[in-house]
C-alpha cells in the first residue's frame, strides 16, 4: 500500500469513527452525567477518551467533552493525550 493509499484508508477509517461518534454522543454523554452506576459512568468515560484520541482535532468531540464537569474534562484530555502517544 502507497502513501496516498494509506493516507485515504486513514481518512475515511476517521469519517466512520466520527459518523459512530455523532450517533452515540447524546447517550454517552447522557451516561456520564446521570447514571448512578460507576462502572457505566466509567465505561462512558473511557469511549468518550478513545473517540477524543482517535479524533483528535474533532470541535464535535471537544464541545462535547467541553460539556461535561471541569474534573472530567481534565481526566479525559489526560488520557486522551497518552492514548494518542501510544497508537
């Protein structure tokens, strides 16, 4: 596989990671903010820090983690940041 190949594949990978993103983010979020279970706030918590690493960039990913508390904005742009470090 060429560069330009690798670089499209690259790009339409983010376009579909982005359009699960959009259809998930109400209920993600959703999840984060109400839910009384931890480990369901947890798990929310940890797709909401993938989808930021893989979509780094992303003003949808961002406004909505924006959204959320300060504390968690802070733990899922930490985690994020280290995610992306290690793909």
């Amino acid at each position: 596989m060429n560069e330009d190949e690798n670089f499209t594949n690259n790009l339409k990978q983010q376009e579909e990671i982005l359009s699960i993103f959009k259809s998930t983010k109400d209920k993600i979020l959703t999840m984060i903010q109400k839910d009384t279970n931890a480990g369901v706030r947890d798990a929310s918590v940890a797709l909401l820090t993938t989808f930021k690493a893989y979509l780094y960039e992303s003003s949808l990913v961002n406004e909505a983690i924006q959204s959320l508390p300060k504390y968690r904005v802070s733990e899922i742009n930490k985690d994020a940041a280290e995610k992306l470090k290690s793909l």
